[in-house]
C-alpha cells in the first residue's frame, strides 16, 4: 500500500509551518511588510549507476522501499529582507511511529541558515547532537536572513520501509 504523501504534507506540515511563519512575522517591525511563500515538495530518487548520481521526480505517493527527499523552499514575496525566521517541519513516521528519516541527509546552506533537532517538538538540539534518526520528529529550520525576491532551500531525505 502507498504513503501518502499528501495526507502529511496536509495534516501535518502546513499548519505547523503556517502558525510559525506567521509567529515570526507578527515578532518583526510593524512597518515592514513581510511574506514568506514555503512550498515543500517530495521527490523520488533513483540511483543511476553509470552516472553514479542520485536523479529526482517529483510524487505524491511513496511505495514501501523508496527513498525520497523532501525539499522546502522559503521564498520572500514581501519587500522587506525578513529575519530570524523559525520553520518547524515535522518529520514523516511508520505506522509503527518510528522516523522515516535518513540520518546524514540533511542539507543547507550554513551562509544562510541552520537546523536543529527535536523528539517532541518544544525541546530542539543543535545538528551534532547524538540522537537517532528513527527519534527525530521534528526538524527546526532557521534562516537568518531573507532578502525580497530571495528564497532558501532545505532537504532531507526519508527511507520508506519495505
């Protein structure tokens, strides 16, 4: 039976993502007019041998033994450079309720943001921090700053069980 990937990305990222978004927002000058698009997307990946590269179509559904990657872009749409910016995404799970993430398989550019990580989604670590993949539930995004007309881009991937 598929994932699907449309039921989390509804029921579990967006109002997260959307509550928080709009948290930093109301935190910066009333002046500055600020709007942050995020769009998150899922991609299959499949491993080209005689490329020795990983290539990416995009889905909605997964199937058990897939490897995927979830990338979340953050564009500013407003006219003021938004700062300090919190995005909290929570990581897909089993039926088991164990992480489906692929530890290592974060990636950001540290120029302009950095992650951290968390069981229960109030109490976050830094990326070292020794934890288990299969315990992360949540995954804090933060940029530092974001230009109008700019957007961010972060990924991890998810390993779904056979």
């Amino acid at each position: 039976m598929p994932f699907n990937l449309k039921y989390c990305l509804r029921a579990g990222l967006f109002p997260f993502l959307a509550a928080l978004i709009l948290f930093a927002l109301a935190t910066a000058a009333a002046a500055e007019e600020n709007l942050i698009e995020v769009d998150e997307q899922f991609y299959r990946l499949s491993y080209h041998i005689d490329s020795g590269e990983y290539r990416r179509t995009a889905v909605d559904e997964a199937r058990p033994g897939e490897l995927l990657e979830l990338k979340i872009t953050a564009t500013n749409r407003g006219n003021q450079t938004a700062r300090n910016l919190d995005l909290i995404n929570s990581v897909p799970t089993d039926d088991a309720g164990r992480s489906l993430l692929v530890a290592g398989s974060f990636r950001v550019d540290e120029s302009l943001g950095e992650f951290r990580l968390s069981r229960n989604g109030e109490t976050f670590f830094p990326a070292g921090v020794d934890m288990a993949a299969e315990d992360v539930r949540f995954v804090q995004w933060l940029i530092f700053s974001l230009p109008p007309g700019e957007q961010v881009e972060f990924s991890y991937r998810l390993s779904i069980p056979r």
